[in-house]
C-alpha cells in the first residue's frame, strides 16, 4: 500500500474499541529504518499492540 493507505489503515485500527494487535513481518531484504519508520508511525497514530512476527529469517 501507498504510506496514505497504510496511515488510514492504522489510525482505523487504533479507532477500534477492542483494538487487535498489529503484525509486523518485516523482510530480510528492507533496511530496518523503514520498519522503525512504520512503527513510529503506528505508534503516533494510536497503536498499541504492534507484534513483530517472521524473526526466523534474521537468524542465520
């Protein structure tokens, strides 16, 4: 999605009274600042379960 898509995204979901948690499965192949970037920004928009899932691949 476009970064307007996936701000709208996150503020809906920070809106929800039961708000779900957040998955984040980052790739091997994206700098981590993006991932932070996407963090933060959730974050800033009212997110407060974010979840980060797929740590395997960094492993090796």
């Amino acid at each position: 999605p476009t970064r307007a898509e996936l701000q709208a995204k996150l503020y809906r979901t920070a809106q929800l009274p039961d708000q779900p948690e957040v998955h984040l499965r980052p790739n091997k192949l994206v700098t981590y600042k993006y991932v932070a970037m996407v963090m933060a920004e959730a974050q800033r928009l009212g997110v407060t379960k974010i979840g980060i899932v797929g740590n395997e691949q960094f492993m090796n």
